[in-house]
C-alpha cells in the first residue's frame, strides 16, 4: 500500500464517482486521508483534490473487482457504499488494496480490521433493510399507499423489489425521510426519485377504520401473563416505532365525520405504561 | 355485532396459539397477472406485541363457538364466554386490507368446531377459496387441520395453504383421555399422517410435473402445551424428536400453560405459565434440529428436567469435559457447534476465516465467538486463554445464562421456587439470585 498523504479526495457523491477515486489513487500511487462527497461540510486545512466522475474510469474499475477479487468482493462493496459507516470510502478505498493483492482470499480474511468494519457495517445496513421491510407501514392517501421511512443506512434500493414484487398492481410510494429519496412505484413502471420534502394527503374514513381495526388486533393478540416489553423492545427498537401505525396516535380523516365513539378498549394497566410516545406528525 | 366486536373477541381466543412463523413458502406472482401478494422463505415478523411475541400474520378464529369440551382451553363448550363467528368475507376483506398495508404476511386460521368437523372445514375452505380465487392473493396462509374433518376435506384446504398445522396439544394420550374427552391421539395422529403422506407425494409429483399444484409447500407444524399435565422435559424432547423424524414436521412449538379455569384436573388458577421451561425446551429443540444433537444426549432416565440456569448445550459440555478442550483451528465443523459459545453463524465463519490463516483469540472475538463461555473448551494454535484458571465456580457462573437468570428471578418472585431451596425466605431480588449464583451448586 502506498504511503498515506494528506489529501482529501473530494467526489460527487455517486458510487462511479467513488470508483474514479480508487482510479485517482493508484494512478498516483497516494492513499489519500480522507474521501468526502460534495455535499458534505468539512472544515479542514488539508489540501482538498476534486476529482470529476468519469464513466470510463469507473467502468474500468468496477471491472476489475470480479476480475481480480469474486463476485462477493464486489457485492460487498456495493453494499458498503450504502452503509452510514464513518469514512467508509476510507475503508473501501483500503479494501481494494487489499483485494488486488490477496485476490479472492480478501473475503476470507474476516479478522483483518478493514474487512471487518466493512462486512459489519454491510450487515448493519442489511439487517436494517431487513426491519425495513417488516416495520414499514402503508396507509392509502387519495388513492395511494404511502409509506415513510428514517432508516440510518440507505435501505430503499434494497428494499424496493420486494415491494414492487409483492404490490404489482398497486400505485405506492415509500419515502426515506433522512436520505430524501422515495421509490415510486405505478403498474407501469417505477424507480428512486430524490425528494425534498412530501406533504402527505388526510387520510379517508376507510383508510381510519382499517387503522383502528389493526391497533384493536395489536393490543389484544398480546398475553398479559407474558408481559415482556424488554423482549419487545430487542426485536423492534423504539426508533422504528415512530412510523408504525399501532403506535401512532389517530389522524384526523377527511372528510370531517361526526366523532365515532372508540370501540377500542383500552389495554391493560401495565401495557399502557409501555406505550410509546405518540409522534404527531 | 360490528366487525370490531367480532375481530376483539377472535383475536382474544386465538391468541394463546403460538405459532405465528410464515416461513418456508418461497413465491412471487407471475407477469401481468390480477391481485396482489407474495412469500419470502425465511419469514417475515410484521410486530411484535407487548409480550414480546412476533405478529406475523393475522391470527384469529374463524368461530369460538365450540362443540368441544377441552378443559385447558378458553374456547371450550362450556366455558361462560362471547361467542362471534367471522363470515368467510368478513374474514378475507380483513387479510387484504391489513395485508396491503404491511401489517401482516398473510393469514392463520384456526377455527372451534361448529355444527360439525366437515362443516367447520367448509367454512374454512370458503375463506380461503375467496382469498386464492377471487381476490388472487399470493401471500402466506397458515389453516388448522380440524381433527375428524373428512380426509378430502383436509386435502381441498391443503391445495390451497401455505403450511397446516395439527395439534398435538398434550404430550401424552394419559392427559389427553382426562382433559380432551372429545379427542383421541388416534384423532390428531390420524389427520397428520395423512398430512406426511400426501406432501411426500406431492414432492415427487413436482418433481415430475413441474406445474403440479402444490400441497401444504411449507410444510406442517405442531404445538403442545407444557405444565397443564406432569410429563416431564424428558419425555416431551423425545416425543418432539419422535415427532420430527416419524412425521418430518417443520416445527414443534411449545406453549406455557396459562391456567383459563378453576379445575381440579388442571393446575391452579394462580399458577405463573413456566416460562423457562418453554425457553429450555426451544433450545434443546434449537439443538435438534440445527446442531445436530440426539434427545438422548440432553436428558435421560435420571436427569428428566433441564437445568434451570444453565442452557442445554453447556449443561452437555460440562458433562462431557473429556472432550474438550478442542483446537480452534483444526475442529470439524460438528465440533465447533458443540462449543458452548459457538453458534451456527460463528462456526461457519471460522472453517471461513481458517482459509486465510490460523485464528487466535482476537480473531474469533471479531469472528462472534462469545469468548467469555467458548474459552473454557477451546485452545488457539494450541494454547489455553491467557489468565484462564479453570475453577469449578467461575466455570458455572461464566456458563450461566442472562435470560435463565431474568426468568428465574421472575418466577422466583412470583411464587417461592421449592426446588431451589437456596435462598433465605423472604423477598429475592435479582441481586440475590447472582449472588447466589457466586456460591458453587
Ligand atoms: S376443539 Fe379446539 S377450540 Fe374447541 S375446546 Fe378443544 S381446543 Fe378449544
């Protein structure tokens, strides 16, 4: 590996923008310290290179991965580059280092510390895709499911196919409220569009009643003899709560109705102390 | 009666059911095809209630009306209790729409016999038929096979389903006779057979006929209630094991009882559901079925019960310390899943990780080893962990698991825990029960 330098490499933020860094690199024969895409505000003294996305120079890159690594190596660093991973074209760039020269073996090198950070944060980013798929709520807004989102990691393209699999035939959209990007999906066709900000529709009396049907089934299929909220919380951290139905508090529906009284008990005591904090959105 | 009133009291019953799992079935809806839907092999957990249970799929009664009299059971015919019943519509509008929401993987239906077996099924089978047929719903659905429903019944419904369970629902046919009056063994044994036999066949049809319709794809599964009757441990991991092998089941599940009625037959109605019991039983059924142990190894005639602090396979290990320690770089794959500490996963990324060179103890903490209990049975290129004194108590206490700790505590606190007179009366804390646990047992 070439001598570490001081400079940062600073890119446009895409993954070809970062494989023209690894480009940059072992061209010049420097590691440099840091990779930063664009958007990102660094304070810093080190001399900063721009290096501009070259569709070729990636392509020559993302070549060589399966060439000179396996097909494993380079889904593993796909999938690093959407992880939330501090510095993680750092550790990428390292990783490519290491693959040109142990060749396939790389991915057998478990306990090598670059590796490891990066097959950790990989499955950080895929078991979060995973909760993803199971915590995500829809509900119908004028005619559409809509569904939103704060995953740490950048889920959505990992998640995307299992809904556009499962939904066909339904016009849905799931919006990733901390990467600002959605995927919308129509019978026609779909894909990932960035998005600033959404403003969702009321939801209908319908879209209520199917709403207050699912929290009156969460709270009753719950056995009071078995009360385990420690258990709970492991299995489904309190951060995905805040956009699950079951613990939202009711949105108003359009149009306004007279208030129906609640057919909803409430739960036991000691349940309700467990409670999440309603997030009004 | 609302729909709310019908689902509260449906879902109230049918929630002491424990299988809740929509794994096995592996299916997407074919191109430009009507409907919605679709089955992904390792499961999917949609919520998890407030005791700590996955929420899979719908799970609730078709009926709670009951003809039956079974006297562990909350349904049963003469229990004072709301009676609703779901029409087959009721039921399938419900699935869609929490389906399409996410809520759910899809449906288990369960059913109290009314009228009759045959009838019961009927009813069942339109729910279904209206799902599959005319709402195109590829999703998961799990049905009960309702014990005495005529046999071309049960095949219809399994046409149509993911998986099919059918109760074992005591584990032995002494307890059967005294609490089910209305079920034999011969019943429930007879149904899952036929069950076995007809998704052996099928295989072979599909192996045959590619587009062969499917029967029960994801298999079938089982439950049995523990501490409503006196079997012990050792009797229910054998029956368990029996169960896997005779009727290559998916699943045995095991349900704490939790006392429904004053009965003289039944434990009383204060007692707390033996929660750590049922934790003991999923781990040594865990080393059934994926670590390639025999009942015979975990229990025997003299030892009819699981330790209550220390999890099976390191109750095995202390047991059988001639074995070990092993070499870490060099053990079979068998091996290393024997090690207390070593689990599926690690074992696997060790033999993966030995690729690229010899390991040492740094390395297999990396790798997930838990270091704390495997460093009793293993060396690194043949050396012992530094500073590990190998004492008969620090042993135990490194072995001893968190979880039968919180459990034991819990149930120790509920009720004076006789077997383990180790305490002085009076209140017991957590604190306590480890500090007990630092005196050698
Ligand atoms: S047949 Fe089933 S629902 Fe009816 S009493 Fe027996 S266990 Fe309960």
């Amino acid at each position: 590996m070439p001598q570490r330098t001081n400079i940062i490499y600073e890119y446009d933020g895409s993954f070809e923008g970062f494989l023209c860094c690894v480009f940059e690199s072992f061209e010049k024969k420097e590691l440099p310290c840091d990779i930063i895409p664009q958007t990102q505000e660094q304070m810093t003294l080190a001399p900063v290179r721009e290096i501009t996305t070259d569709r070729k120079k990636a392509a020559r890159v993302y070549r060589s991965i399966e060439r000179k690594m396996s097909v494993s190596a380079r889904e593993l660093i796909e999938l690093s580059f959407l992880t939330c991973l501090p510095q993680k074209e750092r550790d990428m760039l390292d990783f490519f280092y290491l693959g040109y020269h142990y060749g396939r073996q790389v991915m057998n090198r478990l306990t090598d510390p670059t590796v490891d950070r990066l097959l950790k944060g990989v499955k950080h980013l895929t078991n979060e895709a995973h909760l993803t798929k199971e915590f995500l709520r829809f509900s119908t807004r004028n005619g559409m499911l809509v569904a939103k989102i704060g995953p740490k990691n950048n889920v959505l393209s990992l998640i995307k196919d299992h809904f556009a699999t499962r939904f066909p035939n339904e016009t849905f959209l799931i919006y990733d409220c901390k990467h600002h990007l959605a995927f919308l999906h129509t019978p026609r066709q779909s894909g990932i569009i960035p998005v600033e900000d959404i403003e969702l529709e009321q939801i209908d009396e319908e879209e209520r009643h199917y709403q207050r049907l699912w929290k009156l089934f969460y709270r009753t299929i719950a056995i009071r003899e078995r009360y385990n909220p420690r258990c709970r919380m492991s299995h489904m951290p309190k951060r995905y709560w805040e956009y699950m139905t079951e613990f939202q508090e009711e949105e108003p529906a359009s149009p306004q109705m007279e208030t129906i009284a609640s057919p909803i008990t409430p739960p036991p005591l000691e349940m309700q102390n467990s409670a999440p904090k309603p997030k009004i959105e | 009666m609302t729909v709310f009133d019908k689902l509260k009291i449906l879902t109230d019953s049918a929630k002491y059911d424990v299988a809740c799992t929509s794994s096995g079935s592996d299916r997407t809806m074919g191109k430009n095809l009507p409907g919605m839907g679709s089955a992904v092999s390792c499961g999917i957990c949609h919520s998890f209630s407030a005791d700590g249970r996955c929420i899979s799929l719908l799970k609730v009664l078709m009926t709670n009306y009951c003809e039956y009299d079974c006297q562990y059971c909350v349904n049963r015919h003469s229990n004072d209790t709301p009676r609703a019943a779901f029409t087959p519509r009721e039921l399938a509008d419900l699935t869609i729409n929490f389906y399409k929401r996410n809520y759910i993987e899809g449906l288990f239906l369960s059913s109290g016999v009314i009228k009759n077996p045959d009838y019961t099924c009927e009813r069942m089978i339109r729910c279904v038929e209206i799902l599959r047929n005319e709402y195109h719903f590829y999703g998961y659905i799990h049905a009960k096979a309702i014990p005495g429903a005529d046999e071309a019944l049960l095949q219809r419904l399994g046409f149509l389903v993911d998986r099919m369970s059918v109760n074992i629902e005591l584990p032995s046919q002494k307890s059967l006779t005294k609490l089910c009056p209305n079920k034999s063994k011969q019943a429930i044994l007879k149904p899952m057979g036929l069950l076995t036999n007809r998704i052996r066949e099928n295989k072979a049809e599909i192996v045959q006929y590619r587009h062969a319709p499917k029967f029960v794809p994801a298999g079938q599964s089982t439950q049995m209630i523990i501490g409503a009757t006196p079997e012990t441990d050792y009797q229910i991991l054998n029956l368990t094991e029996g169960l896997y092998k005779k009727y290559s089941l998916k699943r045995v599940f095991f349900s704490a009882y939790i006392p429904v009625a004053d009965n003289p037959l039944l434990p009383s109605i204060h007692t707390k559901p033996p929660l750590l019991r049922e934790h003991r039983l999923y781990q040594a059924d865990w080393l059934l079925r994926f670590y390639g142990f025999e009942a015979k190894e975990l229990l025997d005639e003299e030892h009819q019960s699981f330790h209550p602090l220390i999890d099976p396979k390191c109750n095995w290990a202390i047991n059988h310390m001639e074995l070990f320690p092993v070499e870490v770089n060099k053990a079979s794959y068998e091996m290393l899943l024997r090690v207390p500490g070593i689990g599926v996963t690690s074992a696997k990324r060790i033999l993966q990780a030995r690729k690229a060179g010899s390991l040492d103890y740094e390395g297999l903490k990396k790798i997930g080893v838990v270091l704390k209990r495997a460093q009793y049975f293993i060396t690194c290129k043949g050396k012992l962990a530094e500073g590990l004194k190998i004492r008969e108590d620090n042993l135990l206490m490194s072995l001893v698991s968190e979880k039968g700790i919180s459990l034991l505590t819990r149930q120790m606190l509920d009720q004076s825990y006789e077997q383990l007179s180790l305490f002085p009366s009076g209140k017991l804390s957590e604190e306590d029960v480890r500090q007990c646990l630092k005196e050698p047992i």
